[in-house]
C-alpha cells in the first residue's frame, strides 16, 4: 500500500500538523514525566497498529536514553517488571482511553484510583490530552497508510519551532 496523502505536502495538512505540534509542545512543558508520555503514545500506538507512530516513539525513546529493554516490553508491560506503579497506572488508563469501543465505562473507576494515587490534577490533564493527541494520530497515519521505517528522530523540530 502506498500513502494515500503526504500532510506535510499540503497546505491545509501542514496547519493541522502545527496545530498538533502545538499541542504536542505543551504536552512536553507538562509535569508529566516525559518517559511516562512516550510509554503512553507507544503502547496506544501498539494497540492502534500505527507502524508510523510505533516507530517514531521507539526511536524517540532510545534517543531520549530509555532501555531498550522497557521499550521492548511496552506491549507486555502486566508481565514485566521494568515500569514504576505509577507508570503502570498510566500504562492501563492509556489502554482503557484507547480501547473505548471494549468497554461501556472507558476508564475504570479501578484504573482512575490508580492514576490519581500517583499524579496530580495537572498531570492527569497532560496524561487525558497525551492519551486523546495519540489516538487522533494514530488514526490519521493509519488513515493515511503511513509506514514505519523512516522516521529519524527530531525531523519533526522545524514544525514544531514554526508552530511556536
């Protein structure tokens, strides 16, 4: 399957992509851990099949210096030892977030205790926009059949530095 459109080559796709680079910057300035985020935008990338973002968030992950072991388990990470309990809140909200279809409630009110044991209001507010930003990514590239394979970390800067 070839990609359908390249955003990046289209005008209107370019201002949609600033816009998520916006957010995306601000999501980066939260309290939120950022190797929490990354684990976030990977595991909901899995679930999603993005081999686009699944790419892009593995490698920003080694370069950011995460193990190659806790990128390796994201998608096994209830039967792994390598995550914090907080990390594994983020983990199964993130899994609950994005799987809505699976369940009537979305998030449990089990996983939200969780997630309220270990991060503060700001910090859910960044964790609530990291799991949504993710998926409508996820959705678009997958849309879009977008492959992964190419991505090299830090292409996307210059965006990011004209959406500022």
């Amino acid at each position: 399957m070839e990609t359908r459109l390249d955003l990046m080559a289209n005008e209107f796709g370019v201002k949609v992509a600033k816009r998520f680079a916006n957010i995306g910057m601000l999501l980066t300035q939260s309290s939120l851990p950022r190797s929490t985020q990354e684990l976030v935008s990977l595991r909901a990338s899995q679930i999603n099949g993005c081999g686009w973002c699944v790419d892009m968030h593995t490698k920003d992950m080694a370069a950011a210096g995460e193990s190659a072991l806790r990128v390796n388990l994201v998608a096994a990470w209830r039967e792994s030892t390598v995550y914090t309990e907080a990390e594994q809140a983020a983990l199964a909200f993130t899994e609950e977030g994005t799987r809505l279809a699976d369940a009537h409630e979305g998030v449990s009110d089990e996983t939200w205790a969780q997630v309220r044991k270990h991060y503060d209001d700001d910090q859910i507010a960044a964790l609530v926009a990291q799991v949504a930003m993710i998926n409508a990514a996820n959705r678009m590239a997958v849309i879009l059949h977008q492959k992964g394979g190419s991505y090299e970390p830090g292409m996307f800067a210059q965006v990011a530095e004209q959406a500022g």
